[in-house]
C-alpha cells in the first residue's frame, strides 16, 4: 500500500527548512508551515511504506489539542485553511488539506518536556536499577505500568541523532536558566493533568506525553510541534487497564513487536512492512482520532 501518489511530498518552490522523521517544515517568511508527511519510524528507522493518512489523523489530534489548551497557554498554531495560506501554498492545497498547519515561528526551546503519570518504557527501566525515574525518588515495590503517587515531570534532551536523553530538572535550569525551566515544568503539568481528566471521561488513560516549547520575543512561551497525539504520548484503554501486564495501547507498538519479532537489527534499511501490518497500525491510529476527539474520521 503506497499513499505517495495520493499527495506531493515535495514542493519545489517553497523552501524547506527541516525535513524530520515524519514532519517537513517550510519557511514561508514571517510564518512557517508544518506538513505531517505518512512516514513512520521504529527505533530511529524511517520505514519505506507510508502509513495511509497517518499525518491527516495526527495533525487533526494536535489541532484539536492547541484550540482546548490555549487558555493554559498560547501556541503557534494560526490557521490550517489553506485559503488563508500565502499564495504560493494554493497550488498544493490536495497535498497540505488536513494535512498541514501554518504556524508562528519562535526559538525552539533544547528541552522536550516530558510528563509521567504511569511507570513504562524508560522510566520502568531506570526505576528497575534505582528506584528513580530522572533522579525523582519513588516508592518500593511498583510494578511496570502502576500509576505514580504524583504525575512527575521527567525532561529529556533534544539529539539531532540517536535517543533522547533522559534529564533532571537541574540540568535544564542549567541550559534554561532557573525561572524559564520552572515555568515549563509548571506548565507540563497543568497541560498533563487537563489532558488526564479529559481523556479519562472518554474512557482512555494517558500515561505520559511529551511536550515541546518556544520562545516569542525572547520571553513569550508558547507551546509548539504536535500535541497529545498517539506519536508523543502513551494512551492505555481504562476499561483495560490493569498494572502488571501488558496494556491495550494507540501508539506505534504494532510496529515495533512486529519489528521485533524479525531477525533484523534495527539500523536502515527497513525490513518490508505486510499490508496486515499496516492496515493494523492504520486502525490505531483511527481508533485513538475517536477516542480522544469523540468523531469518527471519514
């Protein structure tokens, strides 16, 4: 199943800024536009089939986000009609419609912020050998997935290549300064808990979720890049849900098992992804659009 022919991926006469894993960013001049391409990565690999209409699901998830959490903080979000658009954009509108976001420019801060509610993936690992997660002590005897005593605010770096690396709130206070990095953890907790208490009315659990911030006029911050969608956070089915076992996930864990369950070593090229396979991570990703938006998507 290949969805190139169903929009251009490239646009010759805008000027790319960044082309990312599964994001390609375009310097428009006073504005930037964001495109979510139907690339997927597993372990840092780009995959050579796209997944169809992945990007559409996942920049509709982030809109719907940045319109409910501008009250606890403005974003960059301006406007994803393509008629609003600078002109050179109208040509492409079959390619960007859905698919796409025009959205301020700003500093992007060096930090992802990360919030934890649960115990799972590198925070089960860490907490395994030291009973921390990012130097944050923890109570005896959890179990991978238990929910936390407190959601905990657990930052990362931002590499060019390779993992992130997990970090403690000293260090950012050391690259932010101490009243920058103070007002990110603040706000990643408040947007994680109004996210929470949101998702669980609609029968979903988030476990954690990462975050990412610029700065405006050298003070402004505003919230950036996608938001709450299956890609930057970990969403447990409640009704499901029990600590200890495996969870009834929306992220790319299709992928990976099926990734590890192949004799390959985790560097390019790609193995080749079944039409099973993809059609699988395609309902996921479907199936979280609804849970968290309330609609389904056509």
């Amino acid at each position: 199943m290949n969805t190139t022919a169903l929009y251009k991926t490239d646009f010759p006469d805008l000027t790319l800024k960044n082309r990312g894993k599964v994001r390609d960013i375009y310097d428009l001049g006073e504005y930037l536009l964001f495109v979510a391409t139907d690339r997927i990565s597993a372990f840092d690999v780009v995959m050579n089939e796209p997944i169809p209409y992945k990007g559409k699901i996942l920049t509709q998830i982030s809109k719907f986000w940045l319109e409910r959490t501008k009250e606890i903080i403005p974003n960059h979000f301006i406007t994803d009609k393509i008629e609003e658009y600078p002109e050179s954009c109208w040509k492409y509108r079959d390619s960007l419609e859905g698919r796409s976001m025009l959205v301020r420019k700003c500093k992007p801060l060096p930090i992802e912020a990360i919030v934890r509610g649960y115990i799972a993936g590198s925070g089960w690992k860490e907490y395994q050998k030291t009973r921390t997660i990012c130097g944050i002590p923890l109570p005896e005897g959890l179990v991978e997935f238990e929910k936390l005593p407190f959601p905990i605010y657990t930052p990362s770096t931002k590499e060019e290549v390779g993992h992130d690396i997990n970090v403690d709130f000293e260090y950012t206070k050391q690259v932010l300064g101490e009243e920058l990095a103070s007002r990110v953890r603040d706000v990643s907790l408040k947007l994680y808990e109004f996210a929470s208490e949101f998702l669980e009315k609609n029968g979903l659990i988030l476990a954690d979720t990462k975050f990412e911030f610029g700065l405006i006029d050298g003070n402004e911050l505003i919230l950036i890049d996608e938001v709450l969608t299956p890609d930057s956070s970990r969403f447990w089915l409640k009704e499901d849900y029990a600590p200890g076992k495996p969870q009834y996930n929306f992220d790319k864990q299709v992928l990976r098992d099926y990734l590890e369950s192949l004799n390959w070593d985790k560097t390019p090229p790609p193995p080749h992804l079944p039409e099973e396979i993809i059609a699988k991570i395609v309902e996921k990703y479907k199936e979280a659009y609804f849970r968290i938006t309330g609609e389904k998507i056509d």
